[in-house]
C-alpha cells in the first residue's frame, strides 16, 4: 500500500493505517531474547530519538546492555525500560503527522 494517491496528494485514510501500522508494529515489538535483537530495536529507538529526550532516558538501561564489557543480562529492570522506550517511541510527538498549520521549527 502506498501513501501517495494522486501525485503528490496524500490520502487521509492511507496515512492513517500507515499510522495505525507502526504504531502497532512499535507497540508489539518483542522482547530481545540477546544482543542482536536489542541492537535491532535500539536502531529504531536511534532513528526516533531525536524527537522526544523521554526515549533517551527511558532507553538508557538498554543501551547499558550493548557496552562490550556487560555481560549479556536481561533483569526486570530492562523489561520496565524496554516498555518505557516502546511507549515514548509511539507517543506524539514522535509519531505524529505532520500538520503544517501548528508552529514547527526546523534545523540543519
């Protein structure tokens, strides 16, 4: 499914589900199970980070886990900061269209 309708006009409803979709497909991101799924997930958490400093301390405890020198460990306080990063990851602003009427600011 694509975003663009006709030409450079953007359907409504096919945002929506692209919304829809990545939200859900953040929100139901499994827990790592080792190192390369956390690195999986700490990518995406790296590409969104920029949007919201919640994300960075939330993720905090995780990026912890992929320093050389720790041993691969996941405890109950990783569960509570991997949940805590999904969660600032899919709330606005983060994830939130674009709306050119509100006041935005932008940088190189």
């Amino acid at each position: 499914m694509g975003l663009i309708s006709s030409g450079d006009e953007y359907n409504r409803e096919e945002i929506k589900l692209w919304e829809i979709f990545h939200v859900r497909a953040i929100a139901e991101f499994p827990k790592p199970q080792n190192i390369t799924d956390l690195r999986s997930f700490m990518g995406l958490t790296n590409q969104l980070g920029s949007f919201s400093s919640a994300i960075a301390a939330a993720a905090q405890p995780l990026r912890d886990l992929l320093k050389p020198r720790n041993e691969w460990c996941w405890t109950p306080q990783h569960d509570g900061a991997f949940e805590k990063t999904k969660e600032a990851l899919i709330a606005p602003p983060v994830l939130a269209h674009f709306d050119a009427s509100l006041p935005y600011y932008a940088s190189n």
